[in-house]
C-alpha cells in the first residue's frame, strides 16, 4: 500500500552519508500577516539514492516542459542584462 502525503515546498537538500536528502514542509493553519515562513511545518523527508534524485530531477523537468506546452505554466522570465556603468579601473578585467 502506497502512502500520499501533500507539502507545499522543499525546506532543504543535503547530501548525508551518500544519500540525498530532501526536507519537505507544509504551511500551518492560522494568521500569517503575509509571513507565510513563519507558518512552515516540516511534513516529512525524502531519502533516495544519487542516481534516484537524477531520475527524479529528469522527471520533474518532463513534466515542467509538458506544463509549459499546456499552458498551465508561464515560461519564466529572462533577467534584463545589468547595464550599471563599471569603473574603468575594471574595463581590462571584463574584456
């Protein structure tokens, strides 16, 4: 029998004697005054295998990309290139 559990986010990754690990939260009821962080709950934890976490990364990208063709997600937003002016001290740096 397979067990479902609903989170919210990942809290943290960590790679821990060989294995990745992957903290998961869910938000709390009750006010949050707009401070959703201060209403993280840890709901459980993913334990897998380096070559596990790969697959689940893979999967995770398919189904983004299949969102993405759907409509259901927006392409995310390129950054605007920074056009601060820099020092002349660092022009030679840059090129």
């Amino acid at each position: 029998m397979s067990k479902q559990m609903f989170c919210d986010g990942v809290e943290n990754i960590a790679v821990i004697s060989g294995n990745v690990r992957v903290e998961l939260f869910g938000f709390t009821a009750g006010a949050t005054d707009g401070k959703l962080d201060q209403n993280r709950e840890k709901t459980g934890t993913l334990v897998m295998s380096p070559e596990g976490f790969l697959r689940c990364c893979q999967a995770f990208e398919n189904l983004k990309q299949e969102m993405l063709e759907r409509g259901m997600l927006k392409p995310a937003s390129v950054p605007a290139k920074d056009n601060t002016p820099t020092s002349p001290n660092f022009a030679e740096a840059e090129a």
